[in-house]
C-alpha cells in the first residue's frame, strides 16, 4: 500500500492541480498535507477548498495567516500573507486555525511521525537532509516532513526520514512540483516531481498586485 505526502502549497493552483492529477495515477490508500497551504500565490481560497477534506497539517504561514503576525518574515513573505489575510473567509481561516500541528500515525505495522517544520519546532524549525538524525531521539519509525522546500530521502539508523519537498514553491533549483510516496509493506520512499503551468501561476501572482519576485522565483525553482 502507498501513502503520498504532499506540502508547501503556497496558494498556487495550478502546482495543486498537476500534482493531484499525478497522485491519482499511484491510487494511494492515503494522502497527508504537511501544512502551508497558502502564502506567496495567488490562490489561497481555491487550494484550502480543494484540500479541506485531506488530513492537513499547520504550516508557518497558515498560522502567520490566521493570527496576523508578520515579524518572522521577510518583506515579501509579509506582503502575501497580509494579502491572503484580506482575501480568506471567516470560515477559511476558521480551518486554517484548527490544523493541527503534528500528527502520529500507527498502521500498516509503522510508526509514522509528521510535522511541517522540525519535531522540536513543528512551525518554524527546519530539517535538512544533514540534521536527519533528529529522528534518532523520536519514537517512530519514519519521520515526514516539509517547510524547506528542497525534497530528500535519508535513512538512519534502522529510521527513515523524508522531506516531501514543496508543491507550489520548489527551491532546489528544480521548478517542477515535488511531492513523497510512501510504500509501507516494503518501506520504499520516492521523491516524485511534477511539471506544471509555472507561466499561469507567475502571472497570476503578478496580476494580484504582490511582489514580482515571488513569481520570478517559480521559473527558476528557488
């Protein structure tokens, strides 16, 4: 059987759209999201409606979105979440304010541990493929995670940890969408990457009046 983790979906639709089209061919018994829904793109209602029946997790920028707080971000980041805030329904940020911020699953004979950021600072900390030993202090057997948008896969110890990458936002110079598959009677991970409309997506950004930059990064994935 097959899990998918996906995240960093940043309000673009058009990475969403691509990569569920993809996840449908895998037919996985489940798909998690590892939080970020919106922020940076141009679609923050259109991705939380299509991801409100999915298991989600709290991303950094779900919760700058819900409280307000901006001072963790960088001017631009700042801009599309005070953007995304004057564009999300009571009801939108409603949901988002009730994500959670770790889930632990125990099937398919696994221990599977998920959080957004690091399992110490499940918002903001941040997991790259060196600091893959933080699972060794973890009672499970494979860690997930995103927040970094650049995707692995690292085994340690008798562990496994993988990082789903981005889906909206890849900064591994790589601009296609990246998402994570999960085989659980074998144990075997997969980074799959996905090619998407990066022009429409770029251009709708620039189209809502936000920064121009956040487009421009999305051609050259980073």
């Amino acid at each position: 059987m097959k899990i998918v983790f996906i995240s960093d979906i940043h309000s673009n639709l058009e990475a969403l759209q691509a990569v569920m089209e993809e996840i449908k061919k895998i037919s996985p018994r489940e798909v998690f999201c590892l939080g970020d829904l919106c922020g940076y793109g141009a679609d923050p209602t259109a991705v939380i409606n299509s991801l409100k029946s999915m298991p989600c997790l709290m991303g950094n920028h779900d919760f700058a979105t819900v409280v307000g707080d901006t001072s963790w971000f960088n001017p631009y980041a700042a801009e599309a979440i005070e953007w995304t805030r004057s564009r999300l329904s009571s009801e939108e940020l409603t949901f988002l304010s009730n994500l959670k911020h770790r889930f632990l699953i125990k099937s398919y004979g696994l221990k599977i541990y998920m959080v957004h950021g690091s399992p110490e600072d499940p918002l903001y900390g941040y997991v790259y493929e060196e600091d893959a030993d933080v699972v060794k202090n973890l009672d499970c057997d494979v860690l997930v995670l995103g927040h970094t948008h650049i995707p692995f896969v690292k085994k340690v110890g008798e562990k496994l940890v993988i990082n789903a990458g981005s889906v909206g936002q890849p900064r591994d110079r790589d601009p296609r969408s990246s998402f994570a598959v999960l085989e659980t009677e074998s144990i075997k991970p997969e980074i799959v990457r996905v090619e998407y409309d990066v022009a429409t997506a770029a251009r709708k950004i620039v189209e809502a009046g936000l920064p121009k930059i956040l487009a421009e990064r999305l051609h050259e994935g980073m």
